[in-house]
C-alpha cells in the first residue's frame, strides 16, 4: 500500500523563503532533489516493507549499565537523511537550554548555568527518541512550510518502520531538539518567574537556583515541568527524578558544578591508576587484573582524557601527554 498523493498541495511559499529553505511545491519534484529512485520508492514508501528493510539493530552498551538500541539505516536512507538535515533542518536555531547535538555547545555549556547552585533538580524523560512520533515530525515539516504530501513524505524519511524517531539516523538528533523547542520554551518562562537556571541535554533536564529551595518548593517545580511533558506527549521517568543541596558534590551531565567547573575526582583517580600501573605492568596485565575484556579499553582512556579537557584543558592536555608516552 503506498501512501504517497503525488499533487499539489498547500505549499506556503513565503514561509519557506523567509526560512531560506528549498522550495518544494510537489512529491516528484521532491523525489528528483533527493535523487530517490522508483524501486527506493517501495523500500522506503510501502507499509510491507518499511519495518523490514530501513534500518539494522545494533546494541552498545551503556555507561550506566544495560544496553542501548539503536537503529542504523540502510545507506541509501544515510545518505538522503543527511541531505534532509543539510539543506532543511541545518537552517534553524535551536532553544538556547538545548546543549545536546549542537556545534559549539556540549556537557560543559550544559553545567555552566548552574555553577555555584544551591539546589538542584534532574528530571528524565523517559524513551525521549521513540516519543516523538510519525505525527510530531510531519508536524514540524508542516511548520516549516511545506504542504501535505511533501511533509509526509519527508516524515516518512525520518521515521522507523514503527513510525518512531529512530536512535542512529542523522536526522534525528537534531528534530528531537527542534520538536522539542515549544517545551524548552514553556519550562524557561516557569523558571524565569522564579530566577532558576534551566538546561536540557537531550532527554536530561536541570533546574537549579542559588537559593536552598524547601521540599515543598522542590515538588512543585517538579510537577508544573511534569505537567508540561505530558501535555506535550512526553512521559517523564518517575524514577530517576532527584535533587540535591550544595552540602553535597553536584554534578551536571558528569561535570561537577558546585563552585566552579571541575572534573569528577573518581575520573581522575581512574585514569591516574590506569597510567601508573601501565607503565608499570604493561597495558595486558593491567587488563587482566581488572579482569576487562574490551578491545576498545585504550579509546576508553583516551576518551576519559578528552571529556577531562573538555571540562580543564591543562589537565586534559597533561594526560593525553602521559597517554601518548605509554605508546599504546
């Protein structure tokens, strides 16, 4: 069954010129831009085939223990998706709280508002990527300007076989945070009456304030942002909901932000240990006796020094020096 009207629809052209955004006026004409053929057309646009052919699972594990699925699309589909993010999503600017998936902005933008907090509050969203849904992406395609079939064409592009905003397409990233602007906007006026710092890296959300907030207090700010959520079709995670006062170590998307930006002590122990008892032992036994087998253990190392320089570039410089010098 195909479910694509190939007519003329209610393109609004002056919107997708003030945008700066190519204008489509029909699916063919869309089809020829992106260069798709008649035979990717039944892959990519036919109920029976979608959820077999477009993407392949992959597991990886998480830091925090489990596993994360992602769905990684045929390369035809890569490469379309990365044209649809070049010449149409590229174009808008994201919510300044947004630090996830943007150039230029990163963990450390995330924890720098709340530096010196004296409460802090984390909420999750829960499943933030397959709660965006086939109806979300058409809507903002809608947005932007283009007409019926042309956004629903797009959408279809964008989505899994279940009609889910998929973890691994290039599209993705970045219309998780364009869908998300109208909540990011929403949070930051509730926050902004009570002189909170709010930040959302992806689906990890931080409001804090430099006033040591009552309970009470705590639990409403809590219920207004679930609220907002679920208006918006998110389900926040009831579970990993958490605050904290400044008696203790606060720590924003892994940096710790208490009176200044600084690295975890436990990371820098880890890699302290790992350099001295290297270069000591050598990099199997080490291994050994850690009792770790990964193939990947020296980019794990090298990855703790660049996230170290992203947060204190001399101290990440220093131990990328140590690194280098073990000849790995």
């Amino acid at each position: 069954m195909n479910w694509i009207n190939r007519e003329e629809d209610n393109v609004n052209i002056k919107r997708l010129n003030e945008y700066k955004l190519p204008v489509i006026i029909n699916v063919n004409q869309l089809v020829d831009i992106l260069g798709i053929s008649k035979q990717q057309e039944k892959i990519y646009f036919y109920k029976e085939s979608r959820k077999e052919c477009l993407y392949k699972i992959v597991e990886i594990p998480k830091r925090s223990g489990g596993i994360r699925k992602l769905e990684i699309p045929i390369e035809s589909l890569k490469i379309i998706q990365k044209s649809i993010n070049n010449v149409i999503l590229s174009k808008f600017k994201m919510s300044k709280e947004a630090n996830a998936y943007i150039k230029k902005r990163s963990i450390v933008t995330n924890a720098i508002p709340h530096v010196g907090a004296k409460t802090i509050i984390k909420i999750d969203i829960k499943d933030f990527f397959p709660s965006i849904n086939f109806k979300h992406v058409y809507g903002q395609f809608r947005y932007f300007g283009y007409g019926k079939n042309v956004a629903k064409y797009l959408a279809l592009l964008c989505v899994d076989g279940n009609l889910k905003l998929p973890q691994g397409a290039p599209t993705s990233p970045t219309l998780s945070n364009l869908i998300s602007v109208h909540m990011d906007s929403r949070i930051r006026g509730y926050c902004a009456k009570y002189n909170y710092s709010y930040t959302r890296y992806a689906d990890d959300i931080t409001i804090s304030s430099k006033e040591k907030l009552n309970l009470p207090t705590i639990m409403s700010a809590k219920n207004f942002v679930f609220m907002i959520l679920r208006d918006l079709e998110f389900e926040p995670n009831e579970e990993k909901f958490k605050f904290f006062y400044n008696g203790a170590k606060l720590q924003v998307t892994g940096v710790v932000v208490n009176n200044k930006l600084s690295v975890p002590k436990e990371k820098i122990r880890e890699l302290d240990n790992a350099i001295r008892y290297i270069s000591k032992y050598g990099l199997i036994e080490h291994m050994k006796y850690l009792k770790i087998d990964n193939n990947n253990y020296i980019g794990h190392l090298y990855g703790l020094a660049y996230y170290i320089k992203m947060i204190d570039q001399v101290k990440g410089e220093f131990y990328l020096q140590k690194l280098n010098k073990l000849n790995l």
